[in-house]
DNA sequence: GCCTTTAGTTAGTGATAACTCACTAACATA
DNA sequence: TATGTTAGTGAGTTATCACTAACTAAAGGC
C-alpha cells in the first residue's frame, strides 16, 4: 500500500474531473457521493471533507464548465478573422467542447434536484448569456460590415442560431449520440448563416 | 365517509392526471410515489394496484402526451389551409401545449432514472420524430407548390423549425417562464420561414 | 524524535425511496 | 342472502441518499 495522501486543492479538482468523467455515463441522480468516492478512490466520508455539501461540488462542476467554455470560445475567436468566420468558430467550438464534455448538455437538459438548481441554473443561463452577448456582437460586427445586412435584428440572428445549437444537441442527447454532432452542427449553421445572407440580396 | 371504490381504469387515468396536475410544480425526482398518491386520495401502496412499478406511470404519462401532442396538431393542421400556414399552426399548437402542460419540457429535459431512461426516450424520439415527419411533409408541399423554394433540403429546413422549437422552449424553461412562449416561438418561427422564402428569390 | 496539523477511515445517523404482504371491505352477481 | 372478486389499507421490507462524529495516521516544521 503506498497510499500517498495528497493536498485538499488536489482532492477538490480530482472530486471535479470525477464527476466531469462520470456524467456522461451516469445519470445525474445515480451520482451520489459515493459513486464520486468509488471513481477517486476515496470513502464516501472523505468526499465531505472537501466540499462541505454535495450541492458545493455541483457548483464547482458547473464552474469549471463555464471557465472551459469561456477557454474555447476564447480561442476560437482567436483564430479566425472574419465576424462570420468568428461565428462559425465560435459555435463549432461549443459543439467540439459538448463533443468532449457530453456532461454539458446532460447538466443542460437537466432540471436537476430541488435544491441543486438554486446553484445550478444560475450558471446555465450565465453560459447561454455569454455565448448570446458574443454572437449578438459578432453578428452586430457582421451588419456593420455593409455587405451582408440581416434580414432580422442580431438579436434574433442569435437567437435562432442559439436555437439551433440547442436543438441540434438535444437531438444528438436523445439519440444516444448517434451522429455526428460538430459536423451536423458546422453544416446546420453554414446553411442557417447563408439564409442570413441571402436575405438581404433581394 | 361516502367513500365509493373507483374502477382500477377510472383509477390508472386518474394517477395519470395528478402526474400530469403535479409535475409543473413538482420537481421530477420529487415526484413520488407516496406524492402521487395523496394527489389522487389513496395510500402509496394502492398505486402498486394500478401500476406494477413507477417506471409503468411513467410510460402511460408519456404515452398520454404524446396522445395529446396528436391531438393538437391535427387539430392545427385541419385549420389551416395552405401548407405555410400548417407548418405555423403545428409549431404554434406545439408551443401552446407546452405552456398548457410545461410538464412536456420537464420531463423531455430531464435525463431521469436509469431504468426509466427506456421507457422515457423513446417516447421523447417518437414524439420528435413524428413532429419532423409532419414538418418535412408540409414543407415538400410547399416545395411542390413551386412558387416558394428553399434553398436547403426539406429535411434541414425541418431540423432548423424544430431546433428553433426546443431552443425556445429551452430557454423558456431556463427563465422560468419568463416570457410568452407562444408569440415569441410565433415571432421567430416567421422570421424562419421567410429566410427560406426569400433564400430562393435571388 | 517529538508534536501539531489535517487527510482519510470506520461506523454510524435519520430521511426517504420503491415496493411487498397479509388483511379488510366494497361491490357484483347468482 | 351468500359468495367470489378486487380496490384499498397498514405495517412492514430493503436499499440508498446526504451527512456526521470519533478516531487514526501521514506529513512536515521544529
């Protein structure tokens, strides 16, 4: 037994990625602390000693979700240049990130437990709004370019491209993953933003 | 104490009900079997009379939905005349039972217990996938009437509708009902549609 | 080498979940 | 009025949940 105990920092993110690893494979209301404890390889009881309430690990989980969208969208936006490239990269980015992190939309599509959404919702709608704020922006950037004038505010541009997002990942959810989610994703929007465009060349 | 025995049918419909009374204010996990039985006046072992297991009321609360989901949307369809007009009334009859039973999202968002998983999902896909069926066909009629053509495919015309639906509907629930989703779903589905009737006039 | 700090364990708590079983009483019918 | 059927009851069962208290032992400064 070289049991090497390790620092309460380092336990709280292995509590984190044990959930972030769990969820894609376990029904949120099957993940008990215990389950989480099994996957750190930790007592059930020694979980409480770093999250002083289950909902506190939620709340860490979802966080930690929030900081990795916040990273993706970052470096998506990085690297493109056009407004409309920005939007593409930006959505696709989400997509890969849910690709990668299926807990997302399984926290997403979630009501979650009476007292958890207190602290989880907050956080969804916190992402949503960040993701809408920047395709408004981007859409915003795309109008001011002169060229291409969307035939409807940027407002609902975002919304229905938010819309798509969101359907397209439930579908995906409900399917059981059963197609390809960036791809079927990238085509939905380029054809979504090509409406965008043809609707003011008349 | 008039207390007059009821029919075991009379009795399944009425636990179906008080499910259906009971969960837009009722957190699904909540939902017990013990709750479901003081809505219907009877103790929690006399469900097991009616119902062999709880996942049991939940596929014959599913299946009632998704009766009523039908119901609506023929009766949408048979009030509308040109095929535009029927893609508008279904989506709006969609959206209206929605707020009639917010139950619908609830349980569509909410990935449930294990085992109900498959009794629940593939009452979700049937209920999506007849939505999408009705919608492809409405649109090839539009298609076919020759003076309005999009520019995408039926098929992704129709996952664009129903991404724009469950996007809404979503976001509905995630601000608590914070605003109506029959004119704003009304409001962006119009929007929609008339990119796909402007997307071929150029 | 001792001593303080603290990660971790063992062994519980009370609450609540779905479900069971022996029994009772309302009902229909003969 | 007697009898078989079945809706409904009351008192359980087992399992699991989040959470706690008392204790143990590893780590690290002195």
């Amino acid at each position: 037994m070289t049991r090497t105990r390790k620092t309460a920092e380092e336990r709280q993110q292995q509590i984190v990625q044990a959930v972030l690893d769990l969820l894609p494979t376990t029904p949120v209301e099957s993940l008990s602390t215990t389950v989480i404890a099994r996957q750190v390889g930790l007592t059930q009881a020694a979980i409480f000693r770093h999250y002083p309430t289950k909902n506190a690990i939620w709340a860490a989980v979802l966080n930690e979700i929030r900081k990795r969208a916040r990273g993706s969208w970052d470096e998506a936006l990085a690297g493109a240049t056009t407004p409309l490239d920005r939007i593409r990269a930006v959505l696709a980015a989400q997509l890969t990130l849910i690709t990668e992190f299926p807990a997302i939309p399984t926290l997403l599509f979630t009501s979650g437990r009476v007292e958890a959404e207190k602290d989880i919702r907050p956080v969804h709608l916190a992402v949503m709004r960040d993701l809408r704020v920047l395709l408004v922006a981007e859409l915003g950037a795309v109008r001011a370019e002169g060229q291409v004038s969307q035939p409807a505010s940027d407002q609902d541009c975002a919304d229905l491209l938010m819309g798509l997002i969101q359907g397209t990942v439930l579908r995906w959810t409900l399917t059981g993953h059963g197609f390809d989610l960036v791809a079927e994703g990238r085509r939905l929007i380029d054809i979504q933003l090509s409406l965008f465009a043809k609707g003011n060349l008349r």
